[in-house]
DNA sequence: CTATAAATAGAAATAATTTCTGTTTATCCT
DNA sequence: AGGATAAACAGAAATTATTTCTATTTATAG
C-alpha cells in the first residue's frame, strides 16, 4: 500500500511532503484513474493553497517511479492510476471504459523477442479496455 | 495502395477531394507517422490556401475508416500513420522511436478471453516500440 | 536548530486542438 | 453539360490542457 510507496520516493531522496502523500491517499481511496484537474479539486479541500503545476510535476515524478502509470481514454485529457504492484514485474492494465477503474492485468503476452521486420525491439505498451463488474 | 484508401471513403459515401488525395499520398510517401501540423506544411507547398482544422478533421475521419492510426510518441502531439492493411484484420505496430516509422506487427498475440477479474473486456489497444533498420 | 536543495504557489505563457461562420466544391440527378 | 445539395472547406477566434518562470516556503540531513 501506500507506505510502499513513500519509501520507494525516499530512497531515491525525493521529499515526502504532505500534497505527495495526499495525492497517492487519494488515489489509494478514489481507485480509480484521475485527470490532474480532479486531483487537484480534492487537494484544495485540504490545502486551501494548492497549484496546478505541483499536481502535473508530482504525476509525472509518479510516473518516473513506476508508482503511477498513464491511462488513455476518449477526450483529451490525462489520465493517472496507481500500478498497484511493487514488485516491479512487468504488466499490464485493463481500464473500465464507464467509470475508469484500473487493476493490474495479471500477465504479459507479448513474447520475449528482441527483433521483429528489421526494427530492434526496445518496449511495448498495451491496455485493456473493457467494463468493470459494478458497471455491467 | 492508395487507390483501395479511396474505394473506402468513396463506399462510405464521403467525397474525394484534393485535399484528402494529398494528406493519403503524403503518408504513402513519406512512410512514417506525421503530425497534424506537418501534413498541414506540406500541404501548402501544393494547396497556398488549407487550412489546419481541415486537417484535423480528416485525419480522425481516416481513422473511423481505418486508414490511419494514431501513434504514440513524446511530447505533447499527435501522431497518425498508415495502417496498410486493407483486409482489416486485427494487428498492431511497431513504431521507429528515431525516425517516427511505422509497420505493421503480423501477428496479436493477446487470447481471445470475454473476459477476467470480472472485467468484461472490450478491446485492447497495443504499441511496440523500437528502432529501425536504417536508424540502427 | 540550521543550512540547503527541493518543492511549491501563483501568474503568465505556450501551443495544440476545437468551434464557428460564411464560402466553395464534389457528387448526384436530370 | 447544368443545377441542386450536402459535405468539405478556409480563416479567424475561442478554448483549454499543459508548461514555464520567479519568488517563497518547506522537508530533511547534519
Ligand atoms: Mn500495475
Ligand atoms: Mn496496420
Ligand atoms: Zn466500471
Ligand atoms: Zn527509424
């Protein structure tokens, strides 16, 4: 959960402040993707002084730590979900179109390749997109 | 080739107009993915008068049709490419990180499942990324 | 407790995309 | 070929998501 989070951004000498602790509090309590604008509703409920750019710089710093990831849905706003796993194994997510639940996609598919048509293979990228239970 | 790109607008009771002639060859020549604002620069080369929203709105119209994809890169702009394959069948890309050049990925190898963690699945939307012979 | 670099707010800039309106044009039908 | 029609278009303007900048605050190491 949550502790995890905050000593993978310790160990690597990012400061623990009380707006990053909210924003992974409410990702933890919303379950769900987030746009930067959402988040940043919630966080004034709190902090009555709260930036835009902070939320933006700390999503992207989420990103970089393999504790949030980016999800891609209609419009053209971002999106952001917790990965959910710290173990660092490499996997996907399937997103629920309606209400933008996230988990964690159990396997990988692709195989283990390094080259295909010439190219060198250097990552994928992949999403599920479907409708979570509550939304059926 | 092109001539099939045609045949499916023409199907579909959209117009053949010069602009969309040039944005098709302009893909077919260049063999990479393009952003709005480039196809725009090229086409003004040949068109003095064009304007970008007509750009815009094309290329989301090819890819209803299933001309074009969108691709994903860095930074803040969007990507379309050619999807080259005119039987329709499912498959994915591999994307140049260089050189921005796109084929086709023959074969998905996603399973065929309804679904899983009481996710009905939808759809599932890939990308690989590499770099291509001539960019090694 | 202090020094220091990192994080922040707030305002402003940036730039991609969309919307709107009036004009042009591809296509269908005589 | 000529005319009617809806689709496509240009150009300007609006929108809005994201980024940059600067001065101030704050978490943390020593
Ligand atoms: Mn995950
Ligand atoms: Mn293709
Ligand atoms: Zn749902
Ligand atoms: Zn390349």
């Amino acid at each position: 959960m949550n502790a995890d989070y905050l000593k993978k951004l310790k160990q690597d000498h990012f400061k623990i402040t009380p707006k990053r602790r909210a924003i992974l509090d409410l990702f933890d309590r919303e379950d769900k993707c987030l746009t930067p604008e959402t988040i940043w509703e919630h966080l004034k409920k709190t902090f009555k002084q709260s930036g835009l750019p902070g939320i933006y710089r700390n999503l992207e710093l989420f990103v970089k730590q393999g504790i949030l990831i980016r999800i891609d849905r209609e419009g053209r706003k971002r999106y952001y979900a917790l990965c959910h796993d710290h173990s660092g194994h490499h996997h996907h997510h399937i997103v629920c179109v309606e209400c933008g639940r996230v988990d964690d996609f159990p396997v990988c598919h692709f195989p283990d390749i390094k080259s295909t048509k010439g190219y060198k293979i250097l990552s994928h990228s992949m999403q599920i997109n479907g409708i979570c239970k509550s939304c059926q």
